[in-house]
C-alpha cells in the first residue's frame, strides 16, 4: 500500500476514536450541557 493509503486508514481510525469519545461522554452526562473544558466537574456517584 502507499503512504496515501496509510495516511488515509491513521484519519479513518482518528476519526472513529474522537466519535467514540464523543458517544461516550454524552452517554455519562445526562445533562444537555456539554462542556469539554469544565475543571472540577466529576461527578461522584
């Protein structure tokens, strides 16, 4: 396979990661607020 086609599979796999983290995050929260960069907002149970 060429560099392209490896350059394109890593971006496919990117890809798939970030939308699994993001499914993932709003299944935990069930808040509608979303925020990536909230410190200190862990919620204990």
């Amino acid at each position: 396979m060429d560099w392209w086609g490896w350059v394109i599979l890593a971006l496919v796999i990117i890809a798939a990661l970030v939308v699994l983290a993001v499914v993932i995050q709003r299944k935990r929260r069930r808040g509608g607020v979303i925020g990536l960069s909230e410190p200190g907002r862990s919620d204990a149970g």
